[in-house]
C-alpha cells in the first residue's frame, strides 16, 4: 500500500484503448477540489477525462448514484461522447431515503445530507425521470445491497429500491449495474426471482468462484475493480481467471479502490491500466487482448458511443 497522499502518477499508456466500466468522476474532482493534491490538472471533470484518455483509457460509464448526482451525470453524458451515463440510487441511499439511520456492521454512523428528506419512492421516480430523458443514460445503477454500511433495519429498503430499479431497467431495455457487498445470495437471489434485465452487469465483483459460475450460468457480466490486485484476493483472481471472455470487464470505482501499486491513494479512471495487467496475468493473456475484450463487452452491453 503506497504511504503517499494525493493523486498517483500516470502509468504507461496502454497500447490499445479501454473503457473504464464504471467510474465516479465528479466525486473524484470534488475530492481533488476539497484539497488533495491533483497530477498537474485542473480539478474538473474534464481534466480526470484528458488524463484517463492519455494513458488508453478513452472512454467512460460515469455514474451517478445519489439523488443530487442524476441530473448532473446525464449532462456530463449529453456533452462530452466519451461518456454514458448510469444512474439509480445507491443502496446505502436507498436506506437513508427511507428514514433508517442506525449504524450498520462497519460501526460508523450514517452521514445524513438534506438530500436524504426527499422519500424513497420520490427519489426513485427522479431516477426514472432521468433515465427516459436522455438516450446517453444506457445504464440503471449502481443498484443493489450492501450488508457492510446498512443496518438490517435497512435491508428491507434495499430490497425494495434494488426490485423497483431492476423492473426500470428491464421497462426501459437498459443495463443494469449490481452492486453487491457482503450480500452475494440475496443478490442472486433477487436477480433471479425478479427476473434480471437481459445486460446485467456485477460492479466491483467481489465473489468467489462459485458466484462468478453462477454468473456466467446466466449471462451476467462481471467487472473487476482494484481490489483484483491486493495482495491477499487469492479468491478474487481465482473468479476472474474462471469469468467466460465475453463477460469481462474492467473499471476503477473511482474515486474508491485504487489498485496496487497506489492502494491508499485517490483513485481516477486513469489507473486503470493496472487493474488491466493483473487480468492480464490472471488469464494469461496480452494487455491488448484483455483492452479488446473489454471494449468489445461493454459496446454489445451498452452499445456504440
């Protein structure tokens, strides 16, 4: 884990181009604003975008996944081409829009924002809203569970945004990205009994072998984060090497999860090339085979942009 602060350094540019499944990008520059240090840029959106682009990282899914964010995420998409846009509402905000505030399993209270006043169903309809007035929002997500930050109070909220955003996404013939953590079986389970759009795609998949099975069984793409390259996922990189060619992908989750070598460090969507070499290396091919692949996937996925 790198003991510096601030934004990494640019790795080597990759010799062909790759497409970052799923970033935060106006949460990385807001990040970089409120006082990191940035990589000699300016701290906008655009400027995370024209580093990214430097190193083979030409285009983006920016998502946007608080109430506050879905408007501004489908702009983003409208006026710049690299970049679609996914948008729902996160399930830690799923819980906090409707009302739950205990402290979840991490031990840390949940951070209330005036945003979290408008009710659920609102908030949701506002996702709806989004989604039908752009063709550049192609995606519903990140929606899902996540056992680690919510109560159990709070999972019945989950449950209900994560069905409410599903039945979206298969209304509208979109994608949808899961989020998933400390919640495999109930994620399948919810997939399953709901009906899973047709491109659905697991975010930051943190499973083992048997989840990535059972994902391949039903077609469900699988993208890997910066958690693939830390030192103890053993189990990580077994479920990656297992994930069928055509449901691989890449992303960062930026600003979160910066892969080896800058663990510990803000994240943006220009490291992932790292995230690229340990695929790489876990399914023994070339860099620009796993780069194709990947563009190849989230293009049928998402489709041309």
């Amino acid at each position: 884990m790198s003991r510096e602060r601030g934004w990494a350094p640019p790795p080597e540019r990759l010799p062909v181009e790759v497409i970052d499944d799923h970033t935060h990008l106006q949460m990385a520059a807001a990040w970089q604003a409120g006082g990191w240090p940035g990589p000699g840029q300016a701290d906008d959106v655009a400027a995370h975008l024209a580093l990214a682009a430097s190193v083979g990282v030409t285009r983006v899914v920016e998502v946007g996944c608080d109430y506050d964010a879905l408007e501004a995420t489908a702009a983003l998409a409208d006026a710049d081409p690299r970049v679609l846009a996914a948008v729902a509402i996160h399930p830690n905000e799923a819980a906090l829009h409707a009302g739950v505030r205990e402290v979840g399993p991490d031990h840390l209270a949940p951070r209330v924002e005036p945003r979290h006043d408008v009710p659920l169903d609102d908030a949701l309809a506002a996702v709806a809203r989004v989604a039908a007035g752009s063709d550049r929002v192609r995606v519903i997500g990140e929606t899902g569970l996540d056992y680690f930050r919510t109560s159990p109070a709070g999972r019945a909220a989950q449950r209900s945004a994560f069905r409410d955003h599903l039945a979206l996404a298969r209304e509208r013939g979109l994608a949808v990205q899961v989020h998933d953590r400390d919640a495999h079986a109930d994620m399948v389970e919810v997939l399953l009994a709901d009906g899973a759009p047709e491109r659905t795609v697991v975010h930051c998949f943190s499973g083992d072998v048997e989840l990535a099975r059972t994902c391949a069984q039903h077609g469900w793409a699988c993208s890997f984060a910066g958690p693939l390259t830390y030192k103890n996922n053993d189990a990580l990189r077994a479920a990656a090497a297992q994930v069928p060619a055509d449901l691989l992908l890449v992303e960062t989750d930026s600003p979160f999860l910066t892969p080896v070598p800058h663990r510990g460090r803000p994240c943006s969507s220009y490291l992932v090339p790292w995230t690229v070499a340990e695929l790489a290396r876990v399914r023994d091919l070339s860099v620009p085979q796993v780069c194709e692949l990947v563009v190849a996937n989230a293009e049928r996925l998402y489709g041309p942009w």
